[in-house]
C-alpha cells in the first residue's frame, strides 16, 4: 500500500498525512471483495503474493481470533498441517499467484477469512480507546469479538481418553471462515456501546464490530466411542433439527466435512437447501460443492443406490460412503473409512428436544415388552404353537 516517500527516511515511521490517506483507504472497503482485494495487494507485492506471505495472512487471523477465543489462545497441534492445506489448494505448487487469481480463490473458499481481520483493523482504528476486555455489568466484555465456534466438551456417556472428540481448534476456526452463518451463527447480547443509538445504528455497528458470544458445537456422534456403523450413526443423529456438520476420516489423510442445514433424512433423492456445503478439509482444503441437492442418504429404500453421497451431478457424485460404513469414495478413488463424527450447529434447545424424544422412544419400547396377551390373543399367538411343537400343551391360566 506504501509508495516511495510515504516514510519519512530519518525518522523511520510513516507520515501523518500519509497515515491518515491510507487509513481513508482500509475504511473506504465496504464489499467483501474490496476487502479481500485490498488485504491481498497489502500482503503481496509486485501483483502476486507468495506461498509465505499467504501463511503471514493466515497466521494473522489466527493469532487474532484466538486471543479473542473463549478461555484463552488454544494450543492446536495440527495448526502447521491446517495451513499447508490451504496453501497448498491455493497454489497448485506454484511459488505464487497474481493477486486477482489469490482474491478469487479465498472470495469462493474462504469468504468471511480476510473480512475478520478488517473488522479487527477497523476496530483498532476507530474504537479500541474502548479496550476489547472492558466488563460490562453482566460479566461479558463489550466491544469486538473475533471469537470461533467453541465444542462442548461434556461428552454423553464419554469417559476415556479414546472417547475425546477428533476436531482440532485451527480446523474449526478455518471452518467458520468458510461456512455459511447459520452454522457458527452466534447468540447475540447487547453492548454498552449501543445504549444510546437508533435500532438502525445498532445492527450497522453490530455488524461491523460482531457484539456476540460464540456459537456452540454440540457433539452428537463419535464413531470412536459410539461405534462405526450406519445403524449407529442414524440412531445418534435421528431427530436432532438444526444444522449439523458430519465430518468423514479415511485413511491416507484425507478429510471431509459434510454440511446439513436440516435433520438427516432418508430418500432416493438428492436433497438439501443454499446452505448445505460440502468441503474437503485435507490433504488441501476446498469447497467442493454448496447449495440445493447436494446430498443423498439411503439405506433402506430398494431399487436406488444404497449409502451416503455428495456432489451437485446426482449422475456423478463427487463423494460417497458404501452402506456398510467401510469405504469413503472421492472422485472415483476409494479409501478405508476410519472415524465418523457429527457435530450439532444449532441451539441448545435442539440437543434438548431431541433427548427427549430419545427418552420417549425408549419408554415406549420398554413399554410394548411388557405387553400382556388376553386368552383369545394366546390361543392364535405363533409362540404357543412353537411350544406346543416342543412337547408342552397345557399352560396355567396366568
């Protein structure tokens, strides 16, 4: 952004007129691909940014997000692997990209990425007199958030070690740069710097600055502990309504992550609403597919293809899952499934209905065992005739 001049040589720090124009020129970004433009050529330079300067953008935007995560910065042992999948999407093994390909790149794979970062710039330019860490009366800290999806780590029926889930923080925080928000949608508070403005200032400056808390991710099923299997994986999943993401482990390394903006369902039909996504988290890191019908399950309807896919050509989905939970398939090339895992995006009062109708469900089965016939109901009933082929033809009138 900086031209010849800018900087006055003997003092070594940029002029205030200066600072001033380019300030203008970060403030003036209203699209998000103004921003990421801008962002890009400030990263870059000679029009192309390089494979080392796309990973001081990254780890930029990390290290803000996570010293706004909630608890403290999270150590992530996959954070250097989380990177190279990017880089390595992005690049093609090319040392660098013009500046356009490289804004193109992260507007369709990462969109909300660059525009955390501005949101954080525009914050310490313009309000962070305020200081993020300010309590307010309730106890939560007003100002910006730059916070990622937090897992819940209360596990139902999880003790061991072998039991703890799978996803790494650096994983979900690229996550929520590329989902749409109905996933990492965050429940929103008030802020005393709003007390005094019209409800239209307040949603422009709750847009800009974020006044909420983290979403939640409820864990529903880890195939580590519950089991990998299509009859385990239904029943852990069945009736929670709200988004979820299913995440697909195979062997060799690679990853998937399958996005539901609704509950699970069978049919012979490709189903799905603009929100559904599906994205390859490793080894590089993509959108693969996104909108209406792009997802399919069927394990029980006769005459149509049986198991899990994905993909935007029903005539050719881009992933499958065999019926058996025992192959995941990307583009024609098999791998041995490992580990399944699903996590719920939506409120806490889906986890709760869907508990509950857990609950019933079981109560109704205990129930139907404890069913007693009448006379005239054993007289027909098929165990009677079984017996009597045993050998025993009276009974007590009990």
């Amino acid at each position: 952004m900086l031209q010849s001049g800018d900087i006055d040589g003997e003092a070594k720090v940029l002029t205030v007129s200066n600072f001033v124009q380019q300030t203008e020129r970060i403030l003036g970004a209203i699209t998000e691909r103004q921003i990421i433009q801008l962002y890009v050529s400030m990263y870059g330079s000679n029009n192309v940014i390089t494979a080392d300067e796309l990973q001081e953008l990254l780890s930029t935007v990390y290290t803000i997000a996570m010293d706004h995560y909630p608890g403290g910065p999270q150590s992530c042992q996959k954070l250097q692997s989380t990177f190279r999948a990017v880089i390595d999407s992005a690049f093609h093994n090319k040392s660098s990209v013009p500046h356009g390909y490289m804004t193109n790149w992260l507007e369709e794979h990462c969109p909300r990425l660059v525009p955390l970062l501005h949101r954080y710039v525009v914050h310490m330019l313009s309000t962070a007199y305020r200081k993020i860490s300010e309590q307010t009366q309730d106890g939560n800290a007003s100002g910006i958030e730059l916070s990622t999806p937090v897992l819940d780590q209360v596990c139902e029926n999880c003790e061991s070690a072998s039991s703890k889930p799978l996803l790494p923080v650096s994983q979900v925080w690229l996550l929520a740069t590329s989902l749409p928000q109905l996933y990492t949608k965050p429940s929103q508070r008030s802020s005393p710097l709003c007390t005094n403005m019209t409800v239209t200032t307040k949603l422009c400056v709750a847009k800009l600055f974020d006044f909420s808390c983290p979403s939640h991710w409820t864990l529903l099923y880890n195939s580590n502990n519950h089991g990998l299997g299509a009859n385990r994986f239904i029943y852990h999943i069945s009736n929670y309504r709200g988004p979820t993401l299913t995440f697909l482990r195979g062997d060799q390394g690679v990853e998937f992550c399958l996005g539901t903006t609704d509950e699970w369902k069978e049919s012979h039909h490709y189903w799905g609403s603009p929100d559904s996504i599906v994205i390859q988290l490793l080894p590089k890191y993509h959108v693969v597919a996104r909108g209406n019908k792009v997802l399919y399950m069927n394990l029980s309807i006769r005459g149509y293809p049986f198991g899990i896919r994905a993909g935007s050509d029903p005539r050719k989905p881009v992933l499958e899952v065999d019926p058996a939970f025992s192959v995941l398939t990307y583009c024609g090339i098999p791998y041995q499934l490992e580990s399944v895992e699903v996590w719920g995006c939506g409120n806490p009062q889906s986890r709760e209905v869907q508990l509950e109708i857990r609950k019933w469900e079981g109560k109704e089965v205990e129930k139907a065992r404890k069913v007693k016939l009448t006379a005239n109901d054993w007289n027909d009933h098929p165990d009677r005739y079984l017996l009597e082929l045993a050998g025993r033809t009276s009974y007590s009138s009990s």
